[in-house]
C-alpha cells in the first residue's frame, strides 16, 4: 500500500506488528518507545523525512500517557505538583527542542547520526539496569512498592479506597522547597531543580522525536529518589504536556504527519499495551532489557559510525 504524504510503500500489516512490538516493549520495559518508533520509522519504513519523521514518533509515545495519566490519578500514584513542574519546564523545552532540530537537523544525513548517539546512551543505560549492583540497589524499593500495591488491592477489594489518601501522595508543603509523604516515608525536592530539568528533557526528547521517559525515570528515581509505584505516573503525565507540545510546535514550523500510516502503527501499539500489561509478568524483566539493549546498542552503531566511513 503507498503512503502519500510519507512516500513510501508499506504492508499495513507489517504496520501493525511493528507497533505490536514497540508497544510491548515501551510497556514492559518502560523505556524506548519513541526510540523504537524512530528506527521504525527509518530503516524499516524508509521514511526521508526528518521532520516528518520525529512527530510521528511522538504521536506513537502518546498512547501509553494518554491511557495511563487518567489510571495513575485515580489511585493516586502522580505527584501532581512535580508533575506540573516538569511540564512547565517541558513546555518550553519542547518548544526550544523542536524549533531547534526541525531547523538544525532538517534531514537524514545531519538526523540519523544524531539520533545514533543518543541510541548508544540509552542502550547502555538499559544494560547497566541489567547488572547485579542495579537489581540489589532496587530490591528494597520494589519491596516497598510491592507492599503498596497490595494495599491498593485490599484496598478496592473491600471498597475503602476513600483510605488511600492516608498512604498516598500527601504533600506537607509547596513552594520552592516541597515535602510530602508516600506510604509512610517522606521526600523533599526543589521546585526550580525539577523545572530546568523538565526543559532539558523536553529539549532533547523534542528534537529526537521521543518522550523522554529515558532521562526523566532515572532523574525521579536515582537524584530526587522517588520510588517507582510513583515515578511512572509522574513522569508520563509530564510526557503527555511536552509530548503534545512538541508535536503541535513541528506542525506550526511545517512538518506533516501521515495520518493513514499512523493508524495502522497505532493499532499496533494499542494491542502491544494491553498484551504486554497481561504477559509481561511471566516473561523474564531482565533477559528482555539485555535484548533491547544489544539492538539499541547495535542500531546506535550503525547510525553514528558512517560519519567516520564505517558502515555495518
């Protein structure tokens, strides 16, 4: 089937399960959606594009924030005002983020490289998630969210989950410096360190074409030591305001999306979410993180290293 607006021919079906997959693993793995939907996008598809390229791949990262957010809110699981904070800083960071690339990086030659050697980045991160030192370092936090969620099950099983508020997000103060309690343990963050890195989020995230849930996890987790029952609301709802942003910016600045082809991806995704919230469970976290990070890290290669003659 010929896709006018991308110019290129493709299965629909062939569509679909590329957004299986990139559904799947953006679930299970919480990380590399819009990665996965770029080289899709390129060397599947054969996009030219550059900038038609990097809305596209934003338009798929949306679905998981757009079901999600309204889940993550009703169990309490966003920290609204961090969330709030990092969407602020994310609007002007996707605003500067896709300004930047739709006029600095404008085609292939100067985007693929680009996006290589953040796909290097990711793919090393995604392995050091796999090392012992990392899995012992989280056993305790996914103990603590483990003891959550059971509450929350008890919680609806008996129909009291007016009491959530009592073990769930509840902020002490907001201002610059913030504090609140979650399931017992309190937390303290800065207001203006949590805005500058949304926008340096966003900045990056909107001139690759991706959410940035990459760079956010890790900055929840491992700088302002957020435990994870909370992180993945927060940082999708903050996903969710620079995503859109960014997309609304390339389209202003004269992009275009192919919507007929990001139907068929969409579908694909769609189906990947809801298989990979019921099998995930029982596929090996671990094994599948070092499969993705050996093709990231491969893919990554291949991007970056023509620009020293090497091809692969």
């Amino acid at each position: 089937m010929y896709f006018a607006l991308a110019g290129v021919d493709a299965n629909p079906i062939t569509l679909i399960l590329w957004g299986i997959f990139v559904g799947y693993v953006f679930t299970s793995v919480g990380a590399a959606g819009g990665i996965l939907a770029g080289v899709g996008h390129m060397s599947i598809f054969g996009l030219k594009n550059a900038n038609m390229i990097k809305p596209m791949n934003q338009v798929l990262t949306l679905v998981s924030p757009v079901v999600g957010t309204p889940l993550y809110l009703r169990e309490k699981r966003i920290v609204v005002p961090t969330a709030v904070a990092l969407g602020v800083g994310g609007i002007v960071g996707a605003i500067l983020g896709s300004t930047l690339s739709a006029n600095y990086l404008p085609d292939m030659a100067t985007f693929k490289p680009y996006f290589g050697i953040f796909t290097l980045g990711i793919s090393l991160r995604i392995a050091y998630e796999c090392t012992a030192k990392f899995i012992d370092g989280q056993k305790e936090v996914k103990a603590a969210n483990q003891r959550f969620a059971s509450k929350v099950k008890e919680l609806k099983a008996s129909g009291k989950m007016n009491e959530l508020k009592e073990i769930g997000v509840k902020f002490n103060k907001i201002g610059i410096q913030n504090t609140f309690t979650f399931a017992g343990s309190e937390f303290k963050y800065n207001t203006f360190t949590v805005l500058l890195t949304g926008m340096f989020v966003a900045i990056i995230s909107a001139s690759l074409g991706v959410g940035g849930g990459f760079l956010l996890v890790p900055f929840l987790t491992s700088v302002l030591g957020f435990p994870m029952y909370i992180v993945a609301g927060t940082s999708v709802l903050s996903i969710l305001v620079s995503s859109s942003v960014s997309i609304l910016n390339y389209l202003s600045l004269g992009s275009s999306l192919d919507l007929q082809f990001l139907a068929f991806e969409l579908v694909g995704v769609a189906i990947g979410t809801v298989v990979a919230a019921r099998v995930s469970k029982y596929i090996n976290a671990r094994y599948m993180k070092i499969f993705l990070a050996l093709i990231l890290f491969y893919i990554g290669l291949k991007y970056v290293l023509p620009l020293f003659g090497i091809k692969i």
